[in-house]
C-alpha cells in the first residue's frame, strides 16, 4: 500500500510561480513511478507529468513543457512540481499518483492516488 499527500496548492496570479510537494510513504513505493495530473472542472483528469525514484528520467505533457518541471528528493520519499509562469487554464486540481511503470502511468493506469490539492490561476 502506498500513500500520497499532496501540499502546496492555492490562489495565484497570472505569471506567477508555485511548488506543489507529494509525499509518499509505504514499504513499496521505490517500485513505482510518480507523477501529477490534473482535472478542471467539467474536463477529464489529465497526465501533467512523471518520473522514477531510480533516475533522472522525467517526462512532462506538451501543455506544460518549458513551465513545469517535475523532480524529487529520495531521502524525504517527496516528489515536486515546480510550475512556472502559470495561466488562468492551469487551474485544476492536481493529484499525485503512482503507477507501476511510466507507460501505465501516462495511461492513467494508476494504482495509487492523493487527495488533490486545488491550483485556482487568476487573470
């Protein structure tokens, strides 16, 4: 069993920056890839980004390339992303996730979830 707790959501303005953290804890969560995805309301939730606690390997949604960057901290079991310059459509609620590998997690195939964390972009 894994556990995800999803921090650092909140009401910014256009062009601002914000970090959201993931904690994850469970004797099994090495094994598997994190990421973040997101859903607005009324749309369908969608893969933001990913990546593996064993390398450097990172992959990011075309909408998000050049502004966000996910990345971790091994040793506090933590996964971020870092977003940048945000705009009024990045408002969703962003949700960590863990699958057990990066394909299945790009799908949506995810095993594990957060509770989500609000990202409201003001014009």
């Amino acid at each position: 069993q894994v556990q995800l707790i999803e921090s650092g959501g909140r009401l910014v303005q256009a062009g601002d920056s914000l970090r959201l953290s993931c904690a994850a804890s469970g004797r099994t969560v090495s094994r598997y890839t994190m990421g973040w995805f997101r859903q607005a309301p009324g749309k369908e939730r969608q893969f933001v980004a990913a990546i593996r606690w064993s390398d450097d390997n990172t992959s990011h949604a075309d909408s998000v390339k050049g502004r966000f960057t996910i990345s971790r901290d091994n040793a506090k079991s933590t996964v971020y992303l870092q977003m940048n310059n945000l705009k009024p459509e990045d408002t969703a609620v962003y949700y960590c996730a863990a699958a057990l590998s990066a394909y299945m997690l790009t799908l949506g195939r995810v095993d594990f979830w957060g509770q989500g964390t609000q990202v409201t972009v003001s014009s």
